[in-house]
C-alpha cells in the first residue's frame, strides 16, 4: 500500500508527528493562537496581530529550550536531551 497515494502519512510518519504535537509545538501554537486572540480583542490591525503573535512563539520557544538545557544540567545525566548545538 503507498500511503502517498492517497494524502496520508504512514505510521511511523505519524507517530512521529504526533510525539512532536505532545513535546512542545502544541504549547506554541497556543500561544500563537492566544495571543492573536487578544489582539484581535484589543483592536490590533491584522499584520501587527500575526507579528506579535509569532514573536511569542519565537520567544516561548526560547523558554522552552532554557528550560530543557536547565533540566539537562541539573539531571546530569540528561545531556542527550539538549540541543544539538550545546551537547558537545
């Protein structure tokens, strides 16, 4: 069977997609989402709406990684979960 044929990923793709969904790119879509929402609430014309609402992406994202490089240090035996740039 090719899952290509027809849209739609195969297991492992799947798989793969959803554990990305559950460690963190969920979390930045609802920022994303919230803070468009608010914007939208206040009266925020559309372009500025969407660039604020992606800096807060970008900006959780950060947090995220501090927090997994922190975690990491504290375990110490958690350096294969930092990012690749900060693991050698």
């Amino acid at each position: 069977m090719n899952p290509a044929a027809h849209d739609r990923p195969c297991d492992e793709c799947y798989d793969e997609a959803a554990s990305i969904a559950e460690q963190g790119f969920l979390a930045l879509l609802q920022v994303y989402g919230s803070v468009a929402y608010s914007c939208g609430r206040d009266g925020v014309p559309e372009v500025e709406a969407v660039r604020r609402a992606l800096l807060a992406m970008i900006e959780r994202s950060r947090e995220i990684e501090a927090a997994t490089v922190l975690l990491a240090r504290v375990a110490g035996k958690g350096w294969w979960q930092l990012p690749s740039e900060n693991d050698e």
